[in-house]
C-alpha cells in the first residue's frame, strides 16, 4: 500500500492536533508537512512496530519535542492575571491531554506516541485537567442553532467554571451579543438556522474582538485540509466533556489578550 493511502485517511485529524498543540495553523500544518517531507526525503521512518495512525503522531512528536518547543512554552515571560496562571499548564501536560481526550487515544497508545510509561501519561493527563479545572475560567458565547446541543454545551461549559453570556442562533445575533457581551471565547457550530455560517459570523466577531475561537462540526476534515485559512481549534460531534474542557484550556492558554472573568 502506498504512503499516500497508508497515511491521507490520518493526515487531517493530525493537522487538528498539531494546531491545538501549537496555537496556530500556520505553526501545526508546518510541523505536519515537515513530518512528511522527512518521510519522503529518507530522512525518518514510521514505526513498524505500531498501526500507521500512531506511527504517524510518534513521528510528528519526534520532530516537536527536537525543535525547541518544550522550552519556549515553558520559560515564556511570566505574566500576571489569567495568562500568568496558564504558564502552570507545561506543554508535555497538555500533550497528553489532547491526545487521549481531542484525538481518542488510549493511554498505552499516547505512551507509545510520547514514548513514555503509562504512570506518566496517566500522571500528566490529571495534572492538565487539574490546572484547567482550577484555573481556566471564562466568559463562553455559544453560537448553535439546535437547541439541545447548545443546552448540552451550556451545562457543560458551566460545570467547568465558565460563563456562558449568550446563545445565539444566528450570525446577526452572534455578532449582537458578542458586541453587548464582550465574551473570552467564542463556540460556534458552522452551519446555523437561518442559513447563515458560523465562520461568516466568526470572522466578523474578529474584526472588533482578540478572542479565541472553536469550531464544533461533525465533519472536520473539511475543515483540516491545510490548502487555505481554517481554524486553529476543532470539536468533532458528538463530543464529550473532556474533549470541550480540553480544547477550551488549550484555546485559552495561547490566547493572550484576556482579562480574568
């Protein structure tokens, strides 16, 4: 079988990590076409020893963790307010957790990802969950249409110690609210009831407001194809109440333009 073949089916959901990870989609779709050129050009090879989807993330760590990543995350300048509590949430914490609770590994498979024991992938994922759960409070604009998703949302956004200021069906009341409400983090799904485009609303958000925001679609790899502008944070539906606590503390650990709630 091809690499193509072996790997395509992979490829965006590695691109959704890789931009959870480093905050961006410029920094994540570069650190997953460098695992490939490493590939193709002999210079690495995948795992023979694990399926090609783990093979494939244990690669792209390798790469990570050589590139000075740890470092410049963890030794940042210290600031004060919401951000200076979000140094405490070390890169190899969040690693952890985003591949058990965005990306539905087990925790003997992150260990061979990570290459580390299980005890400490265990360790790590508490130690993530701990800091977001106490430290990692905001103010939520839900943008959803279907209203037992967004109530599902809401109660869960809730129970972590967020706010939630809004919900809005629309991209005209989304942009309403955001505009009287002022929120941290926007949730929006894409599709809305009018007909109208979570990301048209979205982009629209942006242009007055620094705020981070997740997208919630059950088709993401539309989404994640790294060939134009996509967005940085990504929930599949259905989701689960670790994979918005996740996603939420990672948009908010990079974020840095908030004030506490």
């Amino acid at each position: 079988m091809s690499m193509t073949a072996t790997l395509g089916p992979h490829l965006p959901y590695l691109r959704r990590y890789a931009r959870a990870l480093t905050g961006s989609q410029t920094s994540g779709d570069a650190y997953v076409r460098a695992s490939l050129e490493a590939l193709l050009e002999g210079n690495a090879e995948l795992a023979k020893d694990v399926p090609p989807r783990i093979a494939l993330y244990r690669l792209f760590h390798v790469l990570w963790s050589s590139s000075g990543k740890y470092e410049s995350a963890a030794s940042g300048e210290k600031r004060g307010g919401v951000e200076g509590r979000l140094q405490s949430l070390l890169p190899t914490n969040r690693e952890a957790l985003l591949l058990t609770a965005v990306e539905g590994f087990s925790m003997p498979e992150v260990a061979k990802i990570l290459d580390w024991s299980e005890g400490d992938v265990e360790q790590a994922i508490n130690a993530a969950l701990k800091s977001i759960d106490r430290d990692l409070e905001s103010r939520v604009l839900i943008i959803e249409d279907e209203s037992i998703i967004a109530l599902d949302i809401e109660n869960l956004v809730t129970e972590m110690g967020h706010k939630v200021t809004g919900i809005a069906t629309t991209r005209d009341d989304a942009i309403r609210m955001a505009k009287e409400q002022k929120p941290d983090v926007i949730l929006t799904d894409i599709q809305l009831a009018d007909g109208s485009s979570g990301i048209d609303a979205a982009v629209a958000i942006l242009k007055d407001f620094d705020i981070p925001v997740i997208f919630i679609t059950a088709y993401p790899e539309r989404l994640l194809t790294g060939e134009r502008p996509e967005p940085t944070y990504l929930i599949t539906k259905p989701f689960s109440r670790d994979t918005v606590r996740a996603t939420l503390g990672q948009a908010l650990f990079f974020h840095r333009s908030m004030a506490p709630a």
